[in-house]
C-alpha cells in the first residue's frame, strides 16, 4: 500500500510578493501514520499543505505522493488520493445543498448516479450527518459545516486526509466529537493546528514547524513536553500537560 | 443601523418556505418555472395604459399564496423592498404625457398617471409571481429547472454561486459595517468616506474567496463542468397545472373581464 506516503523533499517556496515561505522542509509519512503539522501563526503550515495536492508549487525541491513525484501530468490522480479539508468550510461548501456538494467530487470521477447517490449517503452517515442533505450549507452550524466538509472529501475515497485547523472554531463538545470521528479513520492523516491538545489525542507523531524550517519531527509526546524546544518555535505545553493553577493553589493552602 | 444582516436572512427565508409540503410544492419546478413565465409576458404584453385588464391577473398569486399556504404579508414586504425601482422607472410619466385620458365628473386624470398607475400594478404582479416561484420550489430547484429547458450553464451556475454567497458576503459586509459603526462615534454608522475603502476591502476579499472556492474546487476534480444530480418528472398533475394557468392568462389577456362585466352589470341595471 505504498500509494499512501507522502514524501516532501527540501521543499522551498517564495510568496509572489517576494516573502520567503518555506526553507528547506522535508519529511517522510508512511502509511497509516497520523502526523500533526504545528507551529506559530505564519509558520507557513497552510503553504505546506497546499503544496501537498500541487495546488502550489516549490520553487525546489519535490513532494511525492505514493511512488511518484508530483507532476501536472498526474495532478488529477494526486488530488484524488490526497483529500483536503480546509480551514473555513464557507470555502470547501461551495455547492447549493448538502448533497451537492458531497456529490461533486464522486461526479467529477465520472461515477454512475446510483453509485454517486450511494456514495453520498456513505459518506454523510459516517460523519453523522445524513440528516442534513437537502440543507443549503450557509443554514448549518460551524460544527456540522466542518463534518460536511470532511464527508466532502471522504465521498472520493482518499488515502491520505490533510486537514488544516479542523477544531478552530468549534464549540468543546464538536471539537471532542470531531476528534473522536477521526480516530476512527484508517487513512494517512496530515493535521495543520495549533490546538496541540487535539494533536496529543490523534496523531503518534508531531512535526513542528518555525519561520519556514522543521524545527523538530518525533513522538507527539516526546515533543509536547520539550519546553524548550515549544518556547523556541512560539508555542506552549497542551494545557493538559500544564500544572493546574486552581490545584498547584488548593495544595499550597494545604 | 444597518439593517443588511436582517434583509439577508429574510432572503434566506424564501428557503424556508420552500421547504414546505403542499400540492404545489410537490409539483415539478418545470411547470412552476412555465406557469409563471406565461404569467409575466401576459401580464407585461398589456399596452401601456392598461389598468383594468390588469386587475384579474391577481388570481394567480392569490390561489397560489392560498394553496402553497404562504405568508402573503411577507411576500408583500418583499415587494416594497424593492419598489423605488418601478416608482423610479414610472415616476417622470405623469409629468411627460399630460393628456386627459379619464374624465370623473370635474376631476380628469391625465394618461401619465395611468401608466405610471399601471407599471406599479405590472411590477406588483410580476414580482409577487417570481416570490411565490422562489418560495414554492425554491432558487436551487429553479436553477435546475433553468437548465433543464437549457438554460446555457455557465450561467446557472453564476446564479447558483451568487445565491451560495450572497449570505456569507452579506455577513461579511454587516460584520465590517459594525466594526466600523463601533469605531464611529457620531449617528451615521458608514459616511461616504468610510463606504468606499470598505466597498474596496470587501471586493477583495471576495476575490480572496473566490481564489480558495476555486482552489476546494480543484480539489475535488473540477474539470470546467459543474455536475448536479436533479430528479424530476413531469406528470398529470404538472401538465394540468401548467396548460390550465396558460390558458387562463391567454383568457385573460384577449378578453377584457373587468369591461365585459362592467358591461354586464350596467346592462342589468338599465
């Protein structure tokens, strides 16, 4: 099953403004892995992501998908093993109802309609939201926007899932909800967050990102608690593993 | 204030209503998109200063309005809304066309006043009819019902777009509006001044958008061809919806009711 590594070579990008993006980033993601992608705002985590189904392309430097290099000849294959859910749903929802919308990937692979429809409801029922189908999307809440959004993509049968920010905006009891659905998913899975608390709950391995370059790629656990390292790249220890200051408090008093 | 987010979501309210279940809601969107098509080129064939012939015509969103259990103070909400567009078109006619054309007893009306009289009448009939369309099937099933009578598709699909994202630029625009009435600390909430560099902002980050729907489009293999998946069929029930509405609009519009009747009555009285 080798067609589900993702492999990016001293990738390196420079914004059309002339503001450089990436420096040099490479990593290897094997298959089945759940990898997060952290860094401060403007680590260029999104610019990563979209190099990863060549909607951008790296002045240098290579990704591969599965046993190939990321070409223009094979971008369509590409696209569809590498699905993308992006950060605000108001941008991936694009279509008039619910069912459009999932529908518009499977269509675009040229499917039958009973087929498309099958797939369709598959797709909806495993996020949890096949009530919804005929609702026009802006009616939905951010949560069940961004579980549409993810039935979206599962509806073309992916290999790799690449999220970018899926719990930003979202109430606690969605964010768990959501969490819990993607642990559940066997795909590759490439998370872009800042909520490093969900990076600890869903992905074994952490990379972290810093002004373009990787500034640390290992065990999710090992990294979350290298203070340093996190205080170097503008970040912080999840709040789970942060002393608790109402207890630290409660114990002093004792 | 502005009031741009409420008008947005009494737009989305059409939705709703198209939700609903009656007989005419069930019907094929075709036959609904035909009935109402006939219904506007009847209603707007009338020369100029017609008035009375226009009056029967008001059956239609009434019966309509009355089966698809709509709510008519709303529709007719609506149709204020955007009512200074035909006062606007009409407004210079009775100062153009001075000519009496009605005599009651002293008092004459001048033939300005009667087609200005009768283009308020035209657009409350006509747009009262496409409101009842939209409320009764709704803008996606239109569209569809556009493209099925081949409707070329590029432009389906910029109205689909167009309804998709008019809420969200619409919230977007309210959002800058309050950030800006926040900020403004006298009783005008945007001044001509601020308008500007926020129409600007909100133009570009709407081609902002645009790039990002387009690239979530790509994504999911968007080769220049928008496929929908519309089940629709034509019955009984459609054909005797559309031929029945067709024939009476041509009745209507070759016969004067309201004179022949006008008629009638004066020739009983004598």
């Amino acid at each position: 099953m080798s067609h589900h590594i993702v492999e990016a070579v001293d990738l390196q990008y420079t914004y059309p403004d002339g503001t450089a993006g990436l420096k040099g980033v490479s990593f290897r993601i094997s298959h089945g892995e759940s990898v997060a992608i952290v860094g401060e705002n403007g680590a260029v985590k999104s610019t990563l992501l979209l190099h990863l189904n060549g909607y951008l392309t790296a002045a240098q430097g290579t990704v591969r998908i599965g046993d190939y290099p990321l070409t223009k000849q094979n971008l369509k294959a590409v696209r569809r093993s590498v699905g993308m859910v992006f950060q605000n749903p108001d941008d991936q929802l694009f279509m008039p109802t619910v069912f459009d919308d999932v529908a518009f990937g499977p269509l675009n692979l040229g499917l039958a309609k009973e087929e498309v429809v099958l797939t369709v409801n598959r797709a909806l029922e495993t996020v949890g939201v096949a009530h919804l189908k005929q609702r026009p999307p802006y009616k939905l809440s951010q949560g069940e926007k961004r579980a549409v959004s993810i039935a979206t993509v599962l509806a073309m049968s992916p290999d790799i899932l690449v999220m970018d920010e899926p719990t930003s905006s979202l109430d606690p009891r969605s964010r768990r909800r959501l969490i819990e659905l993607l642990k559940t998913f066997r795909h590759t899975k490439i998370v872009a967050t800042h909520d490093l608390d969900m990076a600890l709950d869903l992905c074994e391995r952490t990379i972290v990102l810093h002004q373009g370059r990787i500034t640390a790629d290992g065990p999710t656990q090992k990294i979350m608690r290298d203070e340093e390292l996190l205080r170097s790249s503008s970040l912080e220890k999840p709040l789970r593993m942060q002393s608790c200051p109402v207890c630290a408090g409660e114990k002093k008093a004792f | 204030m502005n009031n741009i987010g409420a008008n947005s979501f009494n737009i989305g309210y059409l939705d709703t209503l198209a939700c609903g279940d009656s007989v005419l809601h069930r019907l094929d969107p075709r036959a609904k998109l035909i009935a109402t098509l006939m219904f506007i080129v009847a209603v707007v064939s009338f020369d100029k200063y017609a008035l009375s012939q226009l009056t029967p015509f008001f059956i239609y969103p009434i019966v309509l309005i009355s089966l698809g259990g709509l709510p008519a103070g709303y529709l007719l909400k609506k149709v204020l809304l955007v009512s200074p567009f035909a006062i606007l078109v009409g407004i210079f006619n009775p100062l153009l066309d001075k000519e009496i054309l009605i005599q009651f007893g002293s008092i004459g009306i001048a033939g300005g006043w009667i087609s200005f009289m009768s283009i308020l009448l035209r657009f409350v009939l006509t747009v009262t009819a496409a409101l009842i369309l939209v409320s009764l099937t709704g803008f996606n099933a239109v569209c569809g019902a556009l493209l099925k009578f081949g409707m070329p598709r590029p432009f389906v699909m910029q109205l689909l777009f167009f309804y998709r994202y008019i809420f969200v630029l619409t919230d977007e625009a309210e959002r800058m509006v309050r950030a800006g009435s926040f900020r403004s600390f006298n009783s005008r909430a945007v001044g001509f001044k601020t308008f500007i560099p926020l129409t600007g902002t909100l133009l570009l980050r709407t081609l902002e958008r645009a790039e990002r729907i387009y690239h979530a489009m790509c994504c999911r293999g968007f080769d220049g061809h928008i496929r929908i998946i519309r089940a629709m069929k034509i019955r009984h029930q459609e054909i005797i919806f559309t031929l029945g509405w067709t024939f009476l609009f041509i009745w209507l519009r070759c016969y004067n009711i309201p004179l022949t009747l006008g008629a009638l009555i004066t020739g009983v009285l004598k």
